[in-house]
C-alpha cells in the first residue's frame, strides 16, 4: 500500500452481533492514531448514530478531530445509475425511437439497475476509496446483504455490459440512418460522454478494490454463541471463494468476571465463553481479537473508547 492509499476495513458478520460498535470503535481507535478516518454506515437500518449519539446523514459528520462519520443514502445510489438509463433514452430518441419522460420512468422501474441497497453501498465505496482518508471503514448489513453487496459488482458489470453493447448497436443504426442523409458529416464530433462505459468501469474498479488485500481487509464480528460462531464460519468460507480479504475476526461480548463472583451463573458463563474461545481460535485460521462484554450501554463515545481498546 502506497502513502496515498486508503485502507478499506470492513466490518460484516450476523444480525445482532455488534458489528457497528466494533466498526465505530475501530474508526475510533485509527483516530486516536492521528489517522484522518471515516466510518460509513452500509446497513439499511442504520444504527451508527446512535453508537456516536449524533445525528448522522449522507454526507460525513465530524465526531471528534480526525474522525467523521456518514450513513448511506439508499438515494444517492440510485440516482448515481440513473444516468445509465436516461443514456441509453438518448440513444434510442437519436435512432428516432419515440420515447417521453414516462417511458423513461418505465424503464428505471423495470430494475436495470438491481439492489438498491447495495448499490447506494457501492456507490459510497466508489466516492470514498481515493478521497482524503488514510482509513475508511465500512459498517455492512448482516451477512445476507453483505453477501449482495460482494457479489453486485459482477453482476452490475455483465447488466452494464449488456446495455453498452445495445447502446452501441443503436448508436450504430442511428449514424448508418444519417450518413444516408448527411454523408460523412454523420461522424463529425465524437460521443459526448460515455454513462454506461463509465460507470462499467467505476463498478469494476469497486470489486477489484473489494478484492485487493493490499489496501482491503475484512473483519467478521461474531458473540462466543454457537449460532453466530457457524454463520462466521460460512461467511468466511464464501468470502474467500470471492477472493476477498479476510482480516480477521471479532469476538464481541466476551463474559469476563472482574469482580471474581463466586455465583454459579458467572462461573458457567466464564466457562462457557472461555471454551468457545478455544474453539474458535483452533477452528478458524485468522488472527482473533477479543472484545469484552460491556456492563451498561454500549454507545456514546465512552463506550466506544473501551471497544477501541480490545481492538488495537
């Protein structure tokens, strides 16, 4: 990775885990570190603000120095690949075709473009990548969504493919239609621009940056629970087969018992959690990082500084 790199983190795993503390927690702790860092809510129910206790939108809100925060606007993505619609409208009005404001409509609703969600996610990943951030980190939606989310870029690019190649054919059948009429003045110019070939390669460039481990790692947060332990498994499975980065993993809410009690829930879910510690340390080849169950709320930047901790 280059001085002018960002490092992409993301944080994904079940519903109810703890993904966006640990996330928060670990744009926390790259700030700490002087790091100019942005954490990005990917999730649909977005539930950054309330860890910060700030209100959050679409564009970055500043929590401390060097630390800013944003929740995706399912919109922004939308309207972004918008623009690969109204384009191939214009091409096929320049062919003659007739085609007014509701057709276009009709065709965006049509789905050329799937996955709202996750588009909007891609679009976020696009703007931030090479902007002023030394770390962005990514708090994705539970493990179906994010599964979406890593498998939409080859799905966008053969969509995008598809509509560039009608583009050009109509593009094609309009001029060959001209030059019967204007000769070779038809030719004169150039395109004005490109949409579909544009953001086919923006889209592109996302899933090689999702799939590059020198600036992209991802973390899988689970609880020591047998159900959430499984699903790590399984998404660390399907990750590596999308040849995308696996970091390492998060074990949040850790029981400890600092105060030695001597109660016999205390001591089987010490043991409890110690044992399924084990497991997973001799179960999955990745670096583990431990994050203690929190007494009291989980939120405000007080909390967040002790997740920090645990995290490096």
């Amino acid at each position: 990775m280059t001085e002018t790199d960002t490092d992409i983190v993301l944080y994904g795993g079940k519903g109810g885990v703890g993904k966006t503390t640990c996330a928060a927690a670990h744009a926390l702790a790259r700030a700490r570190s002087s790091a100019q860092t942005l954490v990005v809510s990917t999730d649909p129910a977005h539930s950054l603000g309330d860890a910060f206790e700030r209100e959050l939108g679409p564009d970055p809100t500043e929590i401390r120095d060097s630390l800013a925060a944003v929740e995706v606007d399912p919109e922004t993505g939308q309207e972004a690949y918008r623009g690969v619609v109204e384009a191939l409208v214009a091409e096929f009005r320049d062919a003659g075709l007739r085609l007014d404001d509701a057709d276009l409509e009709r065709l965006f609703e049509a789905g050329l473009i799937p996955g709202g969600d996750e588009v909007a996610a891609l679009e976020y990943v696009a703007r931030y990548a090479d902007a002023d951030y030394d770390t962005v980190v990514f708090d994705t939606a539970p493990t179906g969504h994010t599964l979406r989310l890593l498998d939409l870029p080859d799905v966008l690019a053969e969509t995008l493919g598809v509509a560039g190649d009608v583009q050009r054919r109509v593009r094609r059948t309009a001029r060959a239609a001209r030059s019967m009429v204007l000769g070779p003045a038809a030719y004169w110019g150039g395109d004005d621009g490109d949409a579909v070939a544009a953001l086919h390669d923006r889209i592109e460039s996302v899933g090689a940056l999702l799939r590059d481990p020198g600036r992209t790692g991802f973390r899988i947060v689970c609880t020591p629970e047998r159900m959430a332990i499984a699903e790590s498994e399984r998404l660390v499975a399907r990750l590596r087969e999308a040849e995308v980065p696996v970091d390492s993993l998060v074990v949040n809410r850790v029981f400890t018992n600092p105060e030695d009690c001597d109660c016999d829930r205390c001591r089987r879910d010490e043991r409890r959690h110690a044992e399924r510690l084990a497991a997973v340390e001799s179960e999955f080849d990745l670096p583990v990082w431990r994050v203690p169950e929190l007494p009291g709320e989980s939120q405000g930047l007080a909390a967040l500084e002790r997740v920090a901790d645990a995290l490096g």
